[in-house]
C-alpha cells in the first residue's frame, strides 16, 4: 500500500513538474531571437524565403498555439523535429544520454566509495592529524568553482603530464545499441579527468556527510555497549555504524547523481564531452527550440524517477519510514 501511494504521488508530480517546466522553458526559450535567422542566411535570404521558413517552422502561429502543438508532440513521444539537425528531438537526446549516464555513473561510484570510505575513516578518529586533514581538504573541495577545477586538471593531467587526453569521449563500443567509452582502453583514458572533475566536489561533501554520521553514531549508547560486549571494530562498522548513516548517504548519493545527469553541463563543455549539458548549451545557443524542450523534459523526468528511487530505497534500508505524498 506504501508503494502504491509512493508510485502515485510521484506520477502526480511528474506531470505536475513537467507541466510547470515546459510552460516556463516554452515561454523562456520562445522571449529570446529568432531560430529562422540560424536556419537560412540571412545575408543573402530574401524576405520571402524568410517569410517561408516562418510558415515552414510553424512560427507563424501565437505562441499560445505553438505551446499546444509541442503538447500534441510530448503526447505522440515526438516533441517535434529540430531545426538544425532535421532529426527527432528526443532521438538525439537519447543518442547523447548514454554519454552523459557514463560520465555521471562512474563519478558518482568514485565519489561514493572514496567520500564514503574517507568520511567513516574521519568519524572513528575525531580530533586525529588525518581527521583535520580530510575535513580542511572537504573545505578547499567544496569551495573550487567546477570551470576551474576542471582546467586545473587538464594542465595537470593533460598538458604538463600527458597522462590523459584533454577532452572528447574517444574511442567507443557498442553494447545495447548504445556507445560507451569504458569499454575501450582508449575511452577510459579520456573519461578519468571529467569524471575526476565530477566526483571531487562530491566526495568532498559525502565525506563530511559520513564523517558527522560516524562521529555521531560512535557516541551512541549501544555502540559503547557493542565494544564492552567485545564484539570487533569491524562488525560494529558494518553491522551497526554503516545502517544508521546509510539514509542521508542515501539522499545526497540521489539528488547528485541527479544533478550530474542534469546539470553537468560546465563539466562536458570544457572538456568537449557529447553528453546531454553539451547538447542543451548548444541547442540554446542555436536556438533549437525542438531539442531544448526535450532535454529540459528529460531533466525534470530524471529528477522525479530518481527522487522516487530514494523513497523506495528508504523503505528497503529502514521499514520504519513512513513515505507521505
């Protein structure tokens, strides 16, 4: 019953977010330039051929009937052709995901386990030389714009060591009709610097989130009375210190991770990486309305499944949570 209120609920903000989000994208993308000037050239186009790429685009017509005809096309699964490459526009969102899922996948791993891993090694030595060593660099971490993080780790390891190449996905190989670097040598090289770029802020902050929880926890009544009981520092860790920091861990690891496949886009510019960020700057700065639309309703769709995955996950780690809706 739970799970079927979960499920409700979450649908209802689906549409509810998507609806909000396309009127607002809708009228924002529709307030700035005209995509016909992008499509012909201007310098030798005649005010008729403009006049017919207007009609041809639809562009003609009040944006209120524009709005209803991207409706019809959200509702068909189509969301219309675009303007600059004469494709579906979800179908090159779609060909860009499997990028942008690479990307955001691994650094949320990397950032999991090393954020996980430095923040309980922080909590069980509070007030030790390594404690303020790793809460001071969570500080710094945090702090660093993503722009610059992200050009020092090219000067570092692309132009003074050569270790890895500055930017693009490199070589890849189909698998689920989808293409992924990972799976050659060649691409995993050129995927550690973004990745790294990724998961440096977000170990910082995973850490200092398991370290508040580690410390907390190790202060608590039954774990003093698990090591009077003589039971061994590891299975207190993994028995009892790791369930009760696992639910926040849970909630950051989610709307991150969510962030990443929606936002990454400072990220996939500077280092050239075709992901979803990339395709949407770009689409802006072409003034595609078609694609823009479609990845804007890919983010708040993401958003909402992932915020839902939490809520289960929330269930399955601790019963004694009640998800209201």
């Amino acid at each position: 019953m739970a799970l079927l209120s979960v499920i409700t609920g979450r649908l209802s903000q689906a549409f509810l977010l998507i609806f909000v989000m396309s009127l607002v994208g809708f009228i924002g993308i529709h307030s700035v330039g005209n995509p016909v000037y992008n499509v012909v050239n201007i310098e030798t186009a005649t005010p008729e051929e403009i006049r017919r790429a207007t009609i041809l685009l639809g562009l003609d017509q009040p944006v209120w009937r524009q709005y209803l005809v991207f409706v019809q096309n959200v509702a068909t699964g189509t969301f219309g052709t675009s303007y600059i490459y004469h494709q579906p526009a979800f179908g090159l969102v779609l060909d860009k995901l499997s990028a942008t899922f690479e990307l955001a996948l691994f650094a949320m791993l990397v950032a999991t386990v090393l954020g996980l891993g430095l923040g309980v090694l922080a909590g069980t030595r509070p007030g030790s030389p390594l404690d303020r060593v790793i809460v001071t660099s969570s500080v710094y971490a945090l702090s660093v714009p993503s722009f610059w993080l992200s050009m020092m780790l090219i000067l570092v390891g692309a132009v003074m060591t050569g270790w890895f190449p500055p930017g693009g996905r490199g070589l890849t190989a189909n698998l689920l009709g989808f293409d992924w670097s990972f799976l050659t040598s060649d691409g995993l090289r050129h995927l550690v610097l973004p990745v790294l770029a990724l998961a440096i802020p977000n170990i910082a902050l995973i850490a200092r989130l398991a370290r508040a929880g580690t410390v907390e926890v190790e202060r608590m009544e039954f774990t003093r009375f698990c090591v009077a009981k003589g039971l061994s520092r590891r299975r207190i860790l993994f028995h009892h210190t790791l369930p009760n920091i696992s639910l926040p861990i849970v909630t950051i690891v989610g709307l991150q991770f969510g962030g990443m496949l929606a936002f990454a886009v400072v990220v996939e510019s500077i280092f050239a990486w075709p992901g979803v960020g990339k395709l949407l700057i770009d689409s802006i700065q072409l003034l595609d309305r078609p694609v823009v639309m479609a990845t804007l309703t890919f983010t708040a769709i993401a958003f909402v499944a992932l915020n839902t995955l939490v809520d289960l996950v929330y269930v399955v780690l601790d019963p004694r949570v009640r998800i209201s809706t």
